[in-house]
C-alpha cells in the first residue's frame, strides 16, 4: 500500500500519522545511540562490520523527519484555513 500525501489526508489521519512519527524518530533516535556505543565498542576491538548499520538507521531518522516536516505543514496550513 502507497502512503498517502499529506493534502490527500484527513485531519485525523494527519494527527495519527504524526504521532506515529514521533514514535518512530524516538525509536530510531535511540537505535542509532545504541548503534553508536556498538560501533564505538567495536572499532576499540577493531572489528569494523557494524560500521555499515549506522548510515542505514541514520537514512531511516532523515526519511521520516522530512515526512513529519511535510505533515506537520499540512496541519498548518488546514489550521489557519
């Protein structure tokens, strides 16, 4: 199933999907800290295999803050209408 555009969504699916998310950032936030120590651990035991891991969750966190940045506009700009 495609995702909808944000101006194609209802305000209660905008709601939904923004606290989604924020649920996600968070998550995602956190991986990539743990991921961090991971690497960090790794690199003083000179394996260098998670190193590849870190970009990944990191493109993950870009892809959903810009998304979030589209949604929260949409709610904006239905606010001010």
């Amino acid at each position: 199933m495609k995702a909808k555009k944000p101006s194609e969504m209802s305000v209660q699916e905008l709601l939904k999907t923004q606290k989604t998310i924020k649920t996600t950032i968070k998550v995602l936030i956190i991986v990539a800290i743990l991921l961090l120590l991971i690497i960090v651990f790794l690199f003083l035991e000179k394996s260098f295999l998670t190193l590849m891991l870190f970009p990944l969750s990191m493109a993950f966190l870009i892809v959903n803050s810009n998304f979030l940045k589209e949604i929260q506009n949409e709610i904006a700009t239905r606010n001010l209408e």
